[in-house]
C-alpha cells in the first residue's frame, strides 16, 4: 500500500520544498476521500469504480512530471534565514496534479484495493498492460493523449499552441469547449475536463482519465471522481446498462485566480 511518503519518493526522488508541502497536504486529502467512500452508500458510485478495485492487479497511478531543474536552495539549520544554492537534478509535479491524485488514492485504499505510482515519462506500454490505469492531466502527459486520441471526445489544440480545446469527433467544427492562452492569463476563466473510463483495445485494460484543459479542469475532474453525489446524477441520465459499458464525459468549471469551482456535467457518450 503505497503511503504519502512514498508518493513523495516515487516521484522521481523530487526533494524540493514544493513537493514536501504538498505531501503534507496530501494527508488531509486521502482522509477526506476515506470519509467520503465510507458515507457515500451509492451504488452507481461503487459501479463506476468497480472494473478498477475488482482487478487482480494493482492500479497504476501515472501523473505528468514537469521540468528538471538544475539547482535546490537549502536554509542554514542555525539560519533559517540564510541560504545557498547546490547543483541537483529534480523532476517535479504540481500541485495541483497531486489533488487528483490523492483523492483518487483515499477510494482505492478505503477499499483495500493496493495502487502504485509512476510518472508519466516512465512509464510505458508494458506498464499499462499490467493492470488497471489511471492518467491524471492532458497536455503534460502524453498518455493521455495517445490514449483519448480515438475517442469521440479528445483534446485538441492549434499549430501556435495558444488555443487549446476538447474537441468532439462528431461534431468537428463546435469549439465551445476551448480555451484560449491569452484569456486563461487574465486570471477568470471557464476551463473544460474530460473524464472517462474504458476498456483500452490495445491493452485489453480499464483505464480511468482525469484530465482538464488547465489545472483548474483537472482538479474539478479528480472531484467529480470521488464525488458519489455528482455519479449519481450522471447515472440517472445515462443508458440502463452504463455500469457495463465504456464512457467519456465533458466537465466545465468556472476558474477565478487560479481556484477552481465545482465540476459540471456538460456531454456524455457511452459505447
């Protein structure tokens, strides 16, 4: 069972300050997520999650690693104030990339259910026939990309790379789930978040995606995860047998200052 030490070591040895207050804060998370599962009592949330505790194997966690970097800053014991800097070698993930994470992680261990973690440069097809995946975030993880490709639902973005979208296959030419840079960094913005869960053909595996346009889209897509409340409502409106069946759902949610409001349901495509 992996603990949230062990997450912090798993990621690429990152021993940056930055990943030591997020493994901090992943604590409260995993407690709130075990509360959540203990209290939800809801079929269609155990139904949604059940391809992926009811496998033999372990489930794969594989999160985006960001940039190295070439220097750590470290305090002085007897100063805390004074500081140098020393060459190191560091491969990071935000924060906002560990909430899903962690929340995710509180589900599969308040069942039983044991996960491990790898990052999203090293892991590898071999890997992803081991068992059950979850990918965590889009654009900085190329898993995800190769993975949604095919779907009717899929991220997209243009040769500048300064509009980036959640395009839908059957209808090309609708781009009201897009998000232009320029806007984003105004600070107010509506970002879009794909979740889904499908069987994957190529590794015969399930995989679970939680992945938004912007950060702010990942974070509301790992909450409507373990929200049994935001399933539930999603389950009333899908076919009869959705519990047997692959799908992809669109989310929105409203960003203000880099804080991401609660996730809505905006399309969904069984198969």
């Amino acid at each position: 069972m992996a603990s949230a030490a062990q997450i912090q070591a798993q990621a690429k040895k990152s021993r940056g300050p930055f990943l030591i207050g997020a493994a901090a804060g992943s604590l409260i998370l995993v407690v709130a997520a075990f509360v959540l599962w203990r209290q939800s009592g809801n079929e269609a949330f155990r139904e949604f999650w059940r391809p992926m505790l009811t496998a033999n194997e372990p489930v794969l966690l594989c999160v985006a690693d960001q940039s190295q970097f070439s220097t750590i800053t470290l305090r002085d014991a007897a100063n805390p104030s004074r500081q140098t800097a020393i060459n190191d070698t560091m491969v990071t993930i935000i924060i906002d990339d560990v909430v899903p994470l962690v929340n995710v992680g509180g589900v599969l261990q308040s069942n039983g259910k044991t996960y491990k973690l790898k990052s999203e440069s090293s892991t590898t097809l071999t890997d992803l026939r081991q068992g059950p995946t979850l990918l965590i975030g889009a654009y900085d993880n190329s898993w995800t990309l190769r993975e949604t490709a095919n779907l009717r639902f899929h991220f997209a973005n243009n040769p500048e790379m300064t509009r980036f979208w959640i395009e839908d296959r059957a209808n090309p030419t609708k781009l009201d789930w897009t998000i232009d840079r320029a806007e984003q960094q105004k600070g107010v913005y509506k970002d879009f978040a794909l979740v889904a869960r499908f069987l994957d053909p190529n590794t015969d595996r399930f995989v679970v995606v939680a992945a938004g346009i912007a950060r702010g889209g990942t974070i509301a897509a790992g909450e409507f995860l373990v929200d049994s409340n935001q399933i539930r409502q999603m389950a009333k409106n899908a076919p009869k047998d959705w519990s047997k069946m692959n799908m992809e759902l669109v989310l929105e949610t409203q960003v203000i200052e880099g804080r991401s409001g609660p996730p809505r349901l905006l399309a969904a495509h069984f198969w």
